[in-house]
C-alpha cells in the first residue's frame, strides 16, 4: 500500500499524508492519528530504499535468507553470493529461518523497513509443504526477488535450482553401474517437489535397470519424528546400495554405521548429497571408498543467484524473471 492510496482514502493530497506520517507539526493531531492508525492498519511501512534514492543515496543492501546455516550446501550459496556482490559494490546481509514460516514472516516484515534493495531467498520446507507464498509474493511486488533451490510457481520472480531428476537418475545409475542390485532409499524432505523428482529419477534409473522395488525400500521420516529402531530395521534388510536424498539423511547413515561397528556394512555402497570441497579428496577417498557425493555447485548456484537479481533490478531487461537450472556433480567411485 503506498502513500498514494492512503491520500486517495482520505481525500488529501500526498504531501499531507508524508507529513502525518513523519509526525509533521504542519498537521492536526486529528488528522495525524487517524492517518497512521489507518496505515498501521493495513500494513503500511515506509520504503526507506526509495527515500535513499530521492536523496540521491543507494543502500547497496542485498538480503541473502537460508533455511539453516548447518547445511555445507547453503553455506556455498552464500560464499557464491557474497564474493559476487563485493564486485558489484553491494553488501550483504545472511538471515537465518530456521525452516519455519512464521520466522520468515518475520525476516520478510523486517526487510521491508527499506533496508535492502533486493533479496534472495531459499523459502522454509514449511513454507513449500503449506504452499503459503502471499509474503513472497508481497515483498516481491516491492523489492526485487529471486528463488533458489526450493521455488515456487506463481510468483513473477527470479528462479535459480538444479536439475534434481536428471541428477538422481545418474547418481542411483552408480550404484547399478558397479553391481548393486538392492538398492533402497532414505528422505526426510519426501513432501517437497525437489524431493519429488529426486524420488522420480530414483524410480526411473531402477525401472529400467530391471530392479525390484518395493515400499520398504523407501525410508521416508520428518526431522521431528525419527526414530532410531525404524533405521535399525530399513538398514537390516540387506541392501547393497543406498540413495540418501538430502544430507541430513547421509549423515544420520554415517552415524549409524559408525555406531554399529557391524562388518555387514563394509560392503554397502552410498550416495548422499554433500559438498566434498571442504576436503581434500584424497583423503576422502582413503577413509570413505563406498561413498558417492552429489555436489549441487552450490557455489555456482550463489553466483548465478546474484546476477539474476542484478537483472531484476534493470526493468528493461527481457530476462528479468528466467529460471535457472543448475547441473549437479555425481563424483564417481574410485
């Protein structure tokens, strides 16, 4: 809602409802109250940005939002994110929403005071299973926006995520490749539409390779509830390769395995989403050789991020609003 409005509704012109709302002494306290009052109302806030650029000033501000800076994936985004905006001259600013759609109401009615210029925003699962997207769709009418990895339909933005069927396929294609032919998977984002198709290229690499597959080769459980006898018993029915469709999932098999101590598990091949680059490979391969790493180019995924924003801020660009699809690296066993 602009100010513009606001004097439409009271029949005042837009200088007036300036003044009131910056507690002008040219105004009457009548008036004065009845116009914030109205403008709390409907949520009216004042869009610093615009008052920067009037004074000839640019904020040169970018919000950066994850789900959570535990995920190594995540972190790279920000790297790509932050080397590429220092050489365009903008800051940024990494806010954190916990996976939760009510912190990023929150962040979102933070940013709009007018403190960025644009944002970047990988939306909570809570945000994706409810399909809540009308603040996404707020701010974006307000500042420029892009997606990224988790997106959304209907909202006229930047997109930026990875081509997740097609990376699946190839990385279950692996474990068929060198010899396994019971092969199950493990997810805690299975409601999500990347899981989707991770779960789609999972399906099709088995179909065609002639495998059996069945329901309880699938573990499928929320971060909430997960319960270490349900693994115990997915992971006891003698598989030789498993899929681990997200990292958190690969890390909780690592720990399992770890704690077993069990020789059964010696020969079981793995792939799992994770960034080696943290590593040097070498040694990766010398303590982990059953282990497959899809890497997400998360970097690349920052990068791109930006520089579409960039495009979203020149109204004349064509490509403003394009989706882009990142390739994934499936590391090979060696």
């Amino acid at each position: 809602m602009s100010q513009k409005k606001i004097a439409a509704f009271f029949g005042v012109s837009v200088a007036t409802v300036s003044k009131a709302l910056n507690d002008s002494h040219d105004i009457s306290r009548e008036l004065k109250k009845e116009i914030k009052s109205y403008a709390d109302k409907i949520g009216y806030k004042k869009n610093y940005s615009a008052l920067a650029l009037r004074a000839r000033k640019s904020i040169k501000n970018i919000a950066v939002i994850i789900p959570n800076f535990y995920n190594l994936f995540f972190n790279e985004v920000i790297k790509g994110i932050n080397d590429t905006s220092r050489k365009y001259g903008y800051n940024t600013i990494v806010l954190e929403s916990n996976d939760s759609l009510k912190r990023e109401r929150e962040l979102l009615d933070y940013l709009l005071t007018g403190i960025v210029d644009g944002l970047i925003i990988s939306p909570s699962s809570e945000t994706i299973k409810l399909r809540s997207k009308n603040h996404l769709i707020d701010i974006n009418e307000r500042i420029p926006v892009v997606l990224f990895d988790k997106i959304f339909e209907g909202i006229d933005c930047g997109k930026i995520t990875n081509d997740n069927r097609n990376c699946s396929y190839m990385a279950t294609q692996k474990l068929i490749d060198i010899g396994c032919r019971k092969i199950g998977l493990m997810s805690d984002m299975y409601k999500l539409n990347i899981a989707k198709d991770r779960i789609s290229g999972f399906k099709s690499a088995i179909q065609e390779a002639g495998l059996e597959l069945k329901d309880s080769d699938m573990f499928f459980y929320t971060q909430d509830l997960f319960y270490i006898h349900q693994l115990q018993i997915f992971m006891n029915n003698g598989y030789d390769g498993l899929f681990c469709m997200e990292e958190n999932s690969l890390i909780k098999v690592k720990n399992f395995i770890a704690r077993s101590k069990s020789k059964r598990f010696e020969q079981l091949k793995i792939v799992g989403y994770y960034s080696r680059k943290a590593f040097r490979k070498d040694v990766v391969n010398e303590v982990e050789p059953n282990y497959i790493y899809v890497d997400q180019n998360g970097y690349k995924m920052g990068q791109e991020s930006l520089k579409l924003l960039l495009k979203r801020f020149d109204i004349n660009n064509k490509n403003r609003n394009e989706l882009i699809i990142i390739d994934s690296e499936v590391q090979n066993f060696e």
